[in-house]
C-alpha cells in the first residue's frame, strides 16, 4: 500500500446548547448532528481510508445515550476502513465516564476509540499504519501529553499518523498554556509522518503546505460569532514514494510525501459587520448584509455608530427589522448611535422658550451628545404620550 487518504476534523461539539442565541439555538443545537453526517459523506466521497476525529466529538462528558446512539449510527456510514476517534478536554476520557461506556458499546466494529497513549497498529483494519494517540483525560493540563516512547522509528512501508487534542503553541488563544499545550517543534521531532490536532476552532495552516507536518482542521460546522469563517475539514494524502527498508529514525529523515487540501463543510455563518450613519440612512444601508448567500443560516453581530436625523430613526428601525426578520440571529449594538440634533431640529419640535427647548440648546453648547440625545428621546416620550 503506497498511499494512505485520511479526513481529519475536531471540535464537532455534539450536546452544544447555544442557550444564549434564542431561537436560534435549536436549529444550532441540530447542526452538531447534521455536520457529523456531512463529514461522513465527505469523507466517504473522497474514498478516505481513515476518518479521525481529533477531539471533543462531544461538548461535554456527559451526553444522553441516544444522541450518543445517533452519531454513532452517523460514523456507522463511513464506506473506508475505519473511524479514529480521540477524546478532547470536553470529553475527555476516565475509567468511569459513561459517556466513552455508551459510545463503545454502540460504535460499530470500525470504530476505534482512541483512549490510551500509546501507538495502536491498525493492522486489523487492512492499514499499514500506526496512529500515535494523546488523548485528553482531563479538561486542562498544563502539559501536553504525547506518547513518552516516541519519536517513532521508521518501519519498512508502514505509515506513522500522530492524533492530538491540544493547543498549539504560538497559534491557539491559550495565554495561560491550560490545554496540553505543544510547540511545533515538539511534534516535529517525533518523527511521525503528520500531526493531526484539535482543539482550535480555527484551520491552521490557512493554505496547506506539503512542509507543515502539524494540521488543526478548526470546527467543521461554525458556533460562534467569534468564528467568522466557513467550517470545513482537511483532507490528507501520505504516500511513499519509494520503498524503503531502513529502521532510521524518523526525525529528520522523514520520507513520506504529504497533500492536504481544506474541504468546506459548514452551512451556517457568524458574520460581523459596522456602519455609519451620517444624518439620513441610505436605503442600501444594510442591503449587503448578510455576506453569506444564505441568509436563513447566517447569524449577524451588527455595530451601528454615528449621528441619525431624528426624522429618520424610524427608517433606520424599519431596515434593521427587515434585516432581522431575513436573518437566523441578528445582534445590534446601537451603543454609540445617536440622535443629531440641530437648531432646526429645536425649533421644528419645540417653542423657542420652552424648558425643553432651553435644555437642549444648553446641551448641545456643552458639546455633550450623548446627554442631547438621551433627553432628546425622553422628551419625544412625553410629549408623544
């Protein structure tokens, strides 16, 4: 076997609840199942030999046994060799967890938890391969937990893959190194043909490089608006390019070839996006928003600033509305939008010695706007009351 095909993806995060997005917490919620089976069929489309699972399958340890019932069905449709799957710092692994009980015992024979560290041949599975797993059995570390016997010694047309859950270093938002935190240049020098990370939500590499030997695949579905990007997998070809016999030591004499390619796989969008106003808002105002063709599965966090006519608030409200209601989530912050208020303005809605007039053209001498436009508001209240 001179080639090996594996889809790598992490972070599915089945059981997340998304309580804080209303009612868009459900169809959120069902995405988490949906991508599983997206990921299957990617994978079996792309005749993978091998589809790993690098972490945090599940969002915690402790999930109802029949959504557990349901992905395993889902990994059940994988047409290649067999599924690899690791336990992440959200469901990482104990003796006692009866969520790695119920997964076992309803995973199909193809299906390889991956609960130890240590290598595990797959020579069961027809693969001229051994996987090097770290899985997480605890929610944080402030130490990596690669395997100790490693780096790994080249075995005569065998392929070496590495299965980690971690942050890397330099790369993932761990500033207090609390997630099995590794360096590059800790999994370069095992030797192993290529790395296979979760744990970071973001790709990375952004562009695959036949160089790189270390691989995050980000979350194939994205959840949250912290996440901007399309959810996708990486798709690995290893190959020998030819035969080999030695027992060298894989570090630094590493043969194997590598080719990876990115696979788009998520549906839903987390967008951001800011606009000004400037008096009067133009009705194309938010009319390229969302970003995303699909606007029914795109959720918006929206910064509206500046200065609005108050003739023209209700406008401005009426496009933001319509927005919301093409839209799964729109979140507005209005923090800094206020009410321009003129001369004109004073006189148009009030007589020129009245309190209310007095009190706005003290306000907007002081140059305070903020106050302007909150009494401003107060007093259309009144007088519209």
């Amino acid at each position: 076997m001179n080639s090996l095909t594996v889809l790598h993806t992490a972070d599915v995060h089945v059981g997340l609840r998304f309580s804080s997005h209303g009612e868009a917490s459900q169809p959120l919620s069902a995405a988490r199942f949906e991508i599983v089976d997206r990921v299957v069929e990617a994978a079996s489309e792309a005749s993978a030999d091998i589809l790993v699972l690098a972490g945090d399958l599940f969002d915690r340890t402790r999930i109802p046994k029949t959504d557990v019932e349901r992905v395993c069905e889902s990994l059940s449709g994988f047409s290649g060799a067999c599924v690899l799957v690791l336990p992440g710092n959200h469901d990482y692994f104990t003796a006692e967890s009866p969520l790695w009980s119920d997964f076992c015992r309803a995973a199909g024979e193809h299906v390889l938890l991956l609960a130890e560290t240590r290598p595990y041949p797959l020579d069961d599975y027809g693969l001229p391969c051994d996987v090097w797993a770290a899985p997480c059995t605890a929610k944080t570390s402030a130490k990596h937990v690669l395997p100790a016997d490693l780096p790994a010694t080249r075995r005569p047309g065998r392929f070496q893959l590495g299965v980690a859950h971690g942050s890397l270093v330099g790369v993932s938002p761990d500033p207090k190194l609390q997630y099995y935190p590794m360096t590059r240049e800790d999994l370069d020098a095992t030797g192993v043909d290529v790395w296979l990370l979760g744990h970071t939500h973001v790709p990375w590499p952004e562009v695959p490089d036949p160089g790189i030997r270390v691989y995050n695949p980000g979350t194939p579905e994205p959840d949250g608006l912290d996440y901007t990007r399309c959810g996708g997998v990486f798709l690995h070809t290893l190959m020998h390019p030819e035969a080999d016999s030695s027992e060298e030591p894989r570090p630094g004499n590493r043969r194997t070839q590598l080719a990876s390619r990115f696979i788009a796989t998520g549906q839903y969008r987390f967008e951001h996006h800011e606009r000004t106003i400037t008096g009067v808002p133009a009705d194309e105002l938010l009319a390229d928003i969302p970003g995303h063709s699909d606007a029914a599965k795109t959720l918006v966090r929206l910064r509206v600033h500046g200065r609005i006519d108050p003739d023209f608030r209700t406008r401005y409200q009426t496009l933001r509305d319509e927005l919301r209601e093409r839209l799964l989530l729109l979140e507005v912050d209005e923090s800094e939008l206020h009410t321009r208020i003129t001369a004109d303005t004073i006189c148009d809605h009030y007589p020129a010695a009245s309190f209310p007039a007095e009190l706005l053209k003290r306000l907007s001498n002081d140059g305070d706007h903020e106050a302007m436009d909150q009494a401003f508001r107060l007093l259309e209240q009144v007088r519209n009351s």
